[in-house]
C-alpha cells in the first residue's frame, strides 16, 4: 500500500509475493510460479505479474485481472522457460490502478539486470522519492515498488553484488517490505526489521522458494523450511540457501490482521496455524461476550473458523447460515463504495433454514465504516432471523495503518464517529460486542513474534510517517495556471 493513499474506502491488504529457483533443470519456473500465484489471489486481485531469469535474460508479464486472465496462453509463452521466476498479486487504489503499477517490475540497469516485488508499504516513502528527484531519478508509478527500486540501484553503484546493495538500500527504507527479487543468477528475499508481514522459505523437491503465506508452498506439494527472519536477506544461488542477518535482532510487529482476515485458513505463519488462531479468538469472544442464542454463524470466509470456536466455546450450535457466490472476490477488492455495496447482495446469501425464526449470533473479523455490515444483517432479517447478536474477533479500528493495511482515516471509522450502542443501532443489531486488544494479542499460539496491534491502539512498531501528501504530478493544474515550468 502506498502512504499516499489512505483516503480509499474499506479495508484492504496490499499483495503477494512468490519466487523459485530451479537446481535441478527440470522444474518449469514459470508454471510453479503462476500456480503459486493462485493460491495467492486472496491476497491481491486487481493486478498480478511474473518475471523470469532464463540465463541471465529477464522477461516479464505484468497487468491488470486476475492470474488466469493476465498470465494466459500467451503470456506463459512468451515468458518460456528459465531457472529463476518472481510473481506477485496485487490490490492497488484508484490512484495506483494503471498496468504501470503492476508488479513485478524489471529494471536494466548499468550493474545488472534485476526484477523486484514486495508486499507492504513505507512509512518513508514521500521523502526517499523527494530525495531521488532531486537527484534526477524519474518515476512512472505512485507505487512504494519503484522508490525501493530506485534506492537499491542507487546502492548497487557502490556494492559488490545484489544482496549488498539490498542490505545497504534496508538501511534507508523504513516501514513494513516484504521483498522478492531476482538477478541473473540469484533468488533473494528480505523481510523488514519488524516483520510486519509474512514471508517464508519452502523446498519444492531440489528447488527453494519464497512465498508470502505456506499455502503456496502446500498447493505446490513443497515443505516448509521457516519463515524469513524480521530484517533477514536469503539469497538462493546454485541450489544453495545463504542468510545477511544484518539487520535482525530488533523487536518484531507482526500484523495481527494477517490471522484474523488475510491469510488463507491453511497458511502457518511465523510458527502459528491462521485455523487455530481464527478458532481461538472466537472461542474468547464467546468468554467475553456471551448471550442466548440458538445459532452461531459466520460471515464468509475468514468469519466461519471463528465462528466456529464461538460455537465451541458457548455450546450453542454452529450452522451455516450464510452461502457465498464464490465467482465473486472479496468486497474489498470492489475499488469504488458503490460497487462494493452493489457486491454484497450477489456475494452472500441466507440459508433461511438456518436462521428464519432463530436468534442468531453473527461473527465477523471486522467492522470498519459499517456499510457492509449493515447489509449482511438486513440479509439474515430479510430471512426471517428473530434477533442478530454481532461478534467481531477484532478490537474496533480506531487509527489509520500504515504498514500495508489499508484502513480508511479517523474521520471515516465507524468506531470513531458513533458510540458503542450507537454502532449497533446503525448496522441494525441486538448486541454487539469485540474482542479486546488484550485477548487478541493471545489468539496465535507458538508464535515467534510480537504483534503490531497500532490500527486499534495507536501505538505503532515505527514512527508513522510525519505527513502523508498527495504526489504532486496526480494533483490536477489550476486553470489559471501560467507557466508549465513553475518551479516548485
């Protein structure tokens, strides 16, 4: 998520990160990354790319859709094969929707060639472009990707390979990065000194690879090895694993959200089953807000696990009470309100069977403006559901994130705007209760890490950023406007 953009709507996670590096001459790079990158969707579908190395020659695809409609036919052909590919998906904003944004980007450079994607965003951004345009540097995108680029070829001038440069560049970018990128011969990774989002390690028979989330690994038929240290550099070269821990060491802040919404049920993160966690904090929601209900149901998808331990926890039977169109992706990805509100009736659907007549509990992960919410209740009256008690496995978001998670600014937050009561009046509920930020910090068992929880206390792992601006070049002109070379 670029810094610049926090004005957008609804709640949304920035993209996914996938790479490969063949050892043994026999994998198509190219095919494991584009099915990687499908069980990767969830986490971005307005755009997706691949790039790939096939002796020391770089190509890339990269456009706007979905990763059967980008990378069809064509595209993997003209890709071909190779020894190293990268492949991301991405949600982006209005103000960053352009193929230009799209990710992975190629970059030709006098010290070798590179292609390079990430997930996260910079709390630094607006004053590292600033810097480089000072410099001359010229930029195409709004996107945090191409400051990293920028930086990091900035650095390769002066280092004596990639994964130097990539070291001395993680000193100047500050933020939440999780990095794939590849030269002619190497496969690299790093992940920020916090470990603000997900990244590990897997084998797939002689291969390594990276990937945002485990379940890429899985669906590959791959092992997991471990997850990316907070601040670690892995480089893969020669079918051989070697680690920069330079900048390690520093307290971590893992985004919590990453359990409760993002990641896939089956991923494993930082040592922690996403299931567990999701069943875990239902099962405290049902501790902290008990009631008398008959049914216990979820909201589609990351909703059903929690769902599933509020059940569990109180003994009131689970159904399933809602049914998804799953031709349909997640209301977040809809960029504009409209759509994502026209989206919501065609998305879900009541089992009237379940609920007609039953007071219901309904678990979500999140309520963020309340719109949606809203809509899902009226659903489950519509179908005759006697009482709806809402349970959200999430504190209220009360700040902005800037790490990645897209969430709208104060004056947009339902739970910054109306009262306790009066957010269940406006979303049209019996009761509504969250879950604390006490208990939500104990969700994930076995984790390795600390968690960031700053969307819904204001105390971040780093200094947010000191002004978030607008890119000049996207602001339009004054009509009265006298002269193209006004300095500025």
């Amino acid at each position: 998520m670029e810094t610049q953009n926090m004005q957008e709507a609804k709640l949304h996670e920035e993209c996914g990160v996938f790479g490969v590096a063949d050892a043994s001459g026999q994998r198509d790079v190219v095919g494991t990354t584009y099915m990687a990158l499908y069980a990767l969707q969830h986490r971005g579908q307005m755009s997706c790319g691949i790039a790939v190395s096939n002796d020391g020659v770089l190509r890339g695809v990269r456009d706007r859709g979905l990763v059967p409609d980008v990378l069809d036919q064509e595209a993997l052909s003209y890709l071909g094969q190779g020894q190293i590919a990268i492949g991301h998906v991405r949600y982006g904003t209005q103000q960053n929707a352009d193929r230009a944004s799209a990710q992975p980007l190629v970059l030709r450079h006098i010290k070798g060639n590179i292609a390079l994607c990430f997930n996260g965003a910079l709390t630094n951004a607006v004053e590292l472009r600033r810097e480089l345009e000072l410099e001359g540097a010229i930029f195409h995108t709004l996107t945090d990707c191409e400051v990293i680029a920028h930086v990091f070829t900035r650095e390769r001038l002066q280092a004596s390979s990639t994964e130097e440069a990539l070291e001395r560049a993680m000193g100047k970018l500050k933020g939440a990065y999780s990095i794939v990128m590849m030269s002619a011969r190497k496969l690299i990774a790093a992940r920020d000194p916090k470990g603000f989002r997900p990244l590990c390690i897997g084998r797939l028979g002689d291969s390594y690879a990276f990937s945002s989330e485990s379940c890429a690994i899985d669906a590959l038929g791959g092992e997991l090895v471990r997850d990316v240290e907070p601040g670690e550099i892995v480089v893969v070269k020669n079918g051989e694993l070697s680690s920069i821990t330079t900048h390690c060491g520093q307290k971590s802040g893992l985004c919590v959200f990453e359990f409760v919404y993002f990641a896939r049920p089956d991923s494993v993160i930082d040592g922690s089953s996403v299931h567990e966690a999701r069943q875990r904090a239902g099962a405290y929601l049902a501790l902290e807000h008990p009631v008398a209900a008959d049914v216990v149901v979820g909201v589609p998808d990351s909703g059903l696990d929690a769902a599933l331990g509020y059940a569990r926890q109180s003994g009131i039977p689970y159904g399933i009470g809602l049914i998804k169109n799953r031709y349909i992706g997640r209301t977040f990805i809809e960029p504009t309100q409209t759509q994502r509100e026209n989206a919501v009736r065609i998305k879900l659907n009541a089992v009237r069977h379940v609920v007609e007549g039953k007071r219901v509990v309904l678990i979500d992960d999140s309520i963020v403006r309340g719109t949606t919410s809203a809509r899902i209740v009226g659903i489950l009256r519509e179908a005759g559901a006697k009482e709806v008690h809402m349970r959200i496995s999430s504190p209220p978001f009360l700040n902005p994130c800037y790490f990645g998670t897209d969430i709208d600014s104060k004056d947009k937050l339902i739970a910054c705007r109306l009262k306790h009561d009066e957010i269940a009046k406006a979303i049209g509920v019996d009761s509504l209760g969250y879950l604390s930020v006490d208990n939500i910090k104990k969700i994930a068992l076995n984790n390795k890490r600390e968690f960031c929880v700053g969307c819904f206390t204001g105390e971040y792992p780093v200094d947010p950023p000191k002004v978030v601006e607008n890119d000049k070049f996207s602001t339009p002109i004054s009509l009265n406007e006298q002269s193209d070379d006004k300095e500025v």
